[in-house]
C-alpha cells in the first residue's frame, strides 16, 4: 500500500461479473492481462485509509469497475465480489 513508512500490504481475491450480448467469456479471457494490469496498477495506489472502511472498499470497487470497464468493448463488468480482502 501507499502508506509512507509503512510495510502494509494488501491481499486481494475477487470474482468479476460480467454481462454482454455475445460471449462475454470470450473478451475475458482475450484481455486477461490487461485486465490484471489496471488492477495491479490501482491497488498500490491506496493508502490504509482509504480502504479499511466499508466506504473505502465500496470506493475500490467501484474505481475498479470502472477502469476495467474502459478496457472492454463487448461486455462489462456489473460487480465484483471480493472473496479476500487483507491488509497486514
């Protein structure tokens, strides 16, 4: 995490939903890494702060669809569901 003079690190785990008219299945797979890439690019942006609370985390979520979003044509993210969310 951001946080200055601090070792905090985040573990996240998430499931994306994704709509689409066609496969959406498909453009995930073909942008994978891209997709990895916007998150693994946002998450170490946050401080502590930002994401302890129940807002913060709604926040990430919703900065994070957003970003993943701009990357795909035919489908779209509608939620995600964070499975593990820890911060040491």
């Amino acid at each position: 995490l951001a946080d200055p003079g601090a070792n905090r690190y985040l573990r996240v785990t998430m499931d994306l939903e994704v709509t689409g008219d066609k496969k959406p299945e498909e453009e995930i797979t073909r942008k994978t890494s891209q997709l990895r890439d916007t998150i693994l690019m946002i998450l170490p942006t946050k401080k502590f702060a930002d994401i302890v609370s129940t807002e913060g985390k709604t926040a990430l979520r919703e900065e994070l669809i957003g970003a993943l979003n701009a990357l795909l044509t035919a489908s779209k993210v509608s939620r995600i569901y964070f499975k593990e969310f820890v911060i040491q």
